[in-house]
C-alpha cells in the first residue's frame, strides 16, 4: 500500500479529483457536502492498474483548519499539490508548500486540475517557480479535467510510478502510529485510525497510548477495510483495542512500541532557516513568537520558545509528545500565517542554569551535523545508558571503543575537585574526537571520561591525604563523587593509575602498600603475637601501639590480621586455635579452652563462639563443646 494526501489551496479541486480517481466521496460529514468545503481529513482508496493500491488522505484548503491540514500531511509519505487551472498559484498554496518542506516531505506530484476550464500551462509555470529548491523541483505533473475525465489515467499511472521509486520503510522500526480518528464500534470497541509510516503493527501486540503512557492491546486490524493479522508501514490502519475508551482518545494521540520513543516536554531544536518577505537575508535569526504552536504526527499543541543560537531553539511544550532526534517539526505564528520547519536536535536536553548556558549550547548544537548521531549528546552530558539514547532515536551501532581512557592530566580548567555533597561536575571544554566509550550498558563521551579520570585521581589522592591510616577511596564515595549511577562503576573510568582492593580506590603504585605509621605499629604487634599467639591486645593496648579503627580495617581487609569477634589476631589464628583445642579430651568449656590456648577467658570466648560459627565446634545445652572435626 502506498499513502498521498492532498494539497492545494481552497477550492481548487483536490476532493472533486479523489472523487473521480476512486469513486469515493472523501467528504464524509454532511457538512462538508452541503458547503461543498472539506472541513476535516477524509480517507479513499483506490488500485493502480498494475494492482498497487493507493490511499489517499484529503486535507481542508481553507486557512481556518490549518491544524486539521498539518495533521493529514505529517504523516504522509507522499503529496499530490494541487493547483486549478483557472485560479492559478495562490496564498494558501503556499502556505501548504511551506508545511511539505517543514515536514520534510519529499516524494509526489504537481496535479493541475479544471484543465477543461483554462489551459494549465501557465498555472504548470506558476507552480514549477514555486517549488524550485524543494523536494517536488523535478515531480511529475499531470494536468486533469475531473468532469470529463482527462488525464485520470495518466495521473493513476503516475502515482504507480511514485510509489514504485519511493523508499522502503523498514518493518522492524519502532512503531509510533499517530492517530486521526478514535470511534466505537458495536460489538467491537474502540477503534482508533492512523497513517503507519514505518515497522510493523499485529494483533496481540502491546502498544502505549500517548502521552498518557496507558497500556493497550491490539485486538483486531485492518488495512484499506480487510482485515489482517499484520501490517507494514507505510499504510492506512484502522486498530481495535483492548483496554481503551474512544472517549478518552483524541487525533494527536499515539500507539508506541512502549520504551521505544522518548516521551519529552522539552526540545532543543534547529529551525529551517530561509528569508520571509520583509525579512533581510542577511539575518537568519527566525522570526516567531514566544509561544508559537508546534504540530508533529497529528498533534499540535503548544509551546514557550527560548531562542539560543542563530538557528537553534529551546521549546517547552505544553503537551509531551513521543518523539526521536531528527524527528520533523513545524512551527507556526497562531497570528500570522508564519511556518517554519526544524529538526530535532536533543528530546532531553540538560537544564541552563549558569550566566552564558544558553550561548554555550548553541555552540555544541551548532556542531550536531547529524541528529542520531549520539556523539553531541555525550558530550553534553558525559554518559547515557544505551536504552535511553535507542528511545531518543540514536544510532548506536559502529559509534563506540572498549573503554580505555588516556591517563594524561586533564587541562587544570576541565575538572572540579573539591569536597562537595552532591556530584561533582566534570565539566570542561568539548572532546574534539568521534568516538565513544563502551562501558557495558553505558556509553561514554572519551572526553569526559579523561576528565572524570583525573578528578578521580585527585579525589583518590586527597582522600588519602585525609586519611593516612586508610588511604582506600571506598567505591561507594567515587560514585557519588562523580554522579554515576549503579550499574556504571567508577573502574569503568579507571587508567592505568587507580587499581580496586577491597572495594577501595588506590593509586597502582601505593595499593598494596601499607601507611609507613601502619606497617611500623602491625610490625610491633606481630612481634608480640609471634610470643603470646592468643594473647590479643585489648583496646588501649591496640592505641598505644597505634592502631586505631581505620588502621585495624585496612589490616584485616589486606590479610595482616585476622578479626575474632572484637580481638584482633595473627593470620591463621582460627586454624591454630583448632589444632591446638585437639588436645582436650571430650567436651570442654571456655575455662579449659583458655587454659589449653594459654590465654583468658576474655579471649577464649569470642574465639569459641567464633569456631561455633564457622562450624569448628558444637555446642550442647549446657554451654560446653566438642569439635566438630
């Protein structure tokens, strides 16, 4: 199947021309029928006579129902412009020029029509200078007479010849279905209408409506009034649903593949820049109001705009919409008959918070050559797990290295390492290469893991400073230091300087060295222990000899000691404790054990309750034990 909408100005004949092409009226309301006035979208078919078969969506000419005209063409692979023959090339005409390029269609035809009434060379003329530069500079033109019949014949073979050059969407891209229709049907349901642009619709599939995000099931489909199991973009779908009311849906909702698209109230934005009347070429700055009103798919809503660039803008949308970077947008002046066309730069873009913020995202904006490129955004913002940027639209594949961050210092500038309760901002100039990082489900801009690098050096190493008897900077505090989420680990940005040891942070050449003062007070209590096994230091003891509580831990983590309850003894003190408790005959109590060890019962008892747990003893109701082994 193949999708054309109408366009053309008012009264020029686009839904007499459907009417003669597919023996359907696409005017459906009474209304419409009784002024003669295409007020909402209508919806036809037809077969081209080498059996492709077209439909086509109608749009209004009038200026009043813009909105309704914007909603039929977005979605529209292709376009038939319409121009009369007697009137010519006229404002609205335009107008409807305008939104195509905005849209970004590229494909159709030039049609004039009431060929019978005036000869359509001169309006062929007028139209060929007013789409030069677009992307209907070289279409096919065909002149019709829908009341005698000329030149339909023609026009149907044309349309065969547009569709059979036209790109093939692929069936496996998300799908986002906007919809223009949303009705109950007895004995049905809800049935909701759309122009499917790419991937691929079946029944039983779980889709969410937007921008509520409510989940619903496809329970039965049809293309061109056949029902069907599946259907492949592009093409007119009709979708009955489980669990939704008609009443609850409106044109301008979606279907989405759930996780594929980015639901977004804020957009960064690169308008299509081009000179209006009166306007001077030399300035680029677009001229639009504050609040313009922003259609995408069918929906139209509308918006606060915060210039940053030349060309690039800052849309607050009143309404969320699901969209990709690169995603086509059209903006327009609600009082005037101004339209421009911009391309989705960013569907999340960072807060601007600091004096010049703005200045400085158009200059990284003004570098995005490509929208799916992710590279601009990690740039921005350091890092992104890689679900988030495949539903904002990135292309993913062939962008990323193994990570392996340079462990040359950073420029003084590029990093912030003071103590600070919250993250720790890695800002600093752009990286000027392509690639990113690969870090498992995260990907990484390179530059920014250099810089994040160097402040984690610095913090490993201030860290140390601060604290001489446990130098370890604990996993945990570098990934609040840095703002990494979870499943990004802080070694992700490690080079070749920092090692992990015990769940801490070390400088390579200082990890599996002890503090001067620490190494020089374990030396005095493994003499003392080497001549009294159990005869454990009690607190104080441990003081003077210069052990606090970090010294202990950084000594029981690296094997130096081992910790029995609250004493702290020579490695191996367990399994001598065991080999030397073989002696006893039969059960014994703490007495006999501390006698047996040579040490009191102030250790004997920890020491038991120690070797009860690791499964070395059995102790019976009376308190005393046996081993186990």
């Amino acid at each position: 199947m193949y999708v054309i909408a109408t366009a053309g100005h008012v009264d020029h004949g686009k839904s007499t021309l459907l009417r003669a092409l597919t023996g359907t009226d696409p005017d459906r309301l009474a209304e419409e029928r009784r002024r003669g006035l295409t007020l909402d979208l209508g919806f036809v078919r037809t077969t081209a006579p080498g059996g492709r078969r077209l439909a086509f969506v109608d749009v209004p000419g009038h200026h009043r129902y813009l909105a309704t005209t914007f909603a039929g063409l977005a979605t529209s692979p292709a376009v038939m412009l319409v121009v009369s023959a007697d009137e010519g090339w006229r404002p609205q005409t335009a107008e409807h020029l305008a939104a195509l390029k905005a849209f970004g269609i590229q494909d159709g035809l030039l049609v004039i029509t009431r060929s019978d009434l005036a000869d359509p060379v001169d309006a062929l003329a007028q139209a060929r200078e007013h789409t030069a530069g677009t992307g209907l500079a070289d279409a096919p033109a065909v002149a019709v007479s829908a009341r005698t019949g000329a030149g339909l014949a023609e026009l149907l073979a044309a349309l065969d010849g547009v569709a059979a050059a036209a790109p093939t969407p692929d069936p496996r891209a998300p799908v986002r279905l906007w919809l223009d229709r949303a009705f109950t049907v007895a004995g049905a349901g809800t049935v909701v209408t759309g122009t499917l642009e790419a991937g691929t619709l079946a029944v039983g599939d779980t889709l969410e409506l937007s921008p509520a995000g409510t989940p619903v099931t496809v329970r039965g489909l049809q293309c061109l009034g056949e029902e069907v199991s599946r259907a492949r973009g592009p093409a007119r779908v009709a979708v009955n649903l489980r669990r939704a009311s008609a009443g609850d849906i409106r044109r301008g909702h979606a279907l989405v593949g759930p996780g594929a698209w980015w639901r977004t109230s804020t957009v960064d934005v690169r308008l299509d820049v081009r000179t209006e009347p009166g306007e001077r070429a030399t300035n680029p700055v677009p001229r639009l109001p504050a609040e313009p009103l922003v259609h995408c798919g069918t929906a139209s809503t509308a918006a606060r705009l915060r210039p940053l660039g030349l060309d690039t803008v800052r849309l607050a949308l009143r309404t969320p919409l699901d969209l990709h970077v690169g995603d086509r947008l059209l903006l327009r002046d609600p009082g005037s008959r101004l339209l421009r066309g911009a391309v989705v730069l960013d569907v999340a873009p960072p807060e601007l918070r600091r004096r010049g913020a703005a200045a400085a995202r158009a200059r990284l904006l003004s570098d995005v050559a490509e929208p799916a490129d992710p590279t601009g955004r990690l740039r921005a913002v350091g890092f992104a797990h890689r679900a988030e940027l495949t539903a904002m639209g990135y292309a993913l594949r062939s962008t990323t290295s193994p990570v392996a961050p340079a462990s040359g210092p950073a420029p003084p500038e590029a990093v912030s390492v003071e103590p600070a309760s919250g993250p720790v901002p890695i800002a600093g100039p752009p990286d000027a290469r392509a690639h990113l990082l690969d870090a498992g489900p995260y990907l990484l801009d390179a530059g920014y893991a250099d810089r994040a690098a160097a402040a984690l050096r610095a913090e490993v190493d201030r860290h140390a400073a601060a604290s001489p008897d446990d130098p370890g900077l604990p996993l945990g505090r570098a990934r609040q230091f840095l703002g990494l989420p979870d499943a990004l680990p802080p070694n992700a940005l490690f080079g070749p300087e920092l090692v992990v040891r015990e769940g801490r942070i070390h400088r390579a050449a200082n990890a599996d060295r002890l503090p001067p003062q620490v190494s020089a007070a374990l030396e005095r209590l493994l003499r003392h222990l080497d001549d009294d096994p159990f005869g454990a230091p009690t607190r104080r003891q441990l003081g003077e000899l210069g052990l606090n509580e970090a010294a202990l831990a950084l000594l029981v983590r690296r094997g130096h000691l081992e910790r029995i309850g609250p004493l702290h003894l020579a490695p191996g003190a367990t399994d001598r404790a065991v080999a030397q408790l073989r002696s006893l005959k039969g059960s014994f109590g703490p007495g006999e054990c501390a006698r047996a060890l040579g040490t009191s019962r102030r250790v004997a008892v920890p020491l038991l309750e120690a070797l009860d747990t690791a499964g070395h003893t059995r102790r019976d109701t009376e308190g005393r034990r046996t081993l186990t082994s």
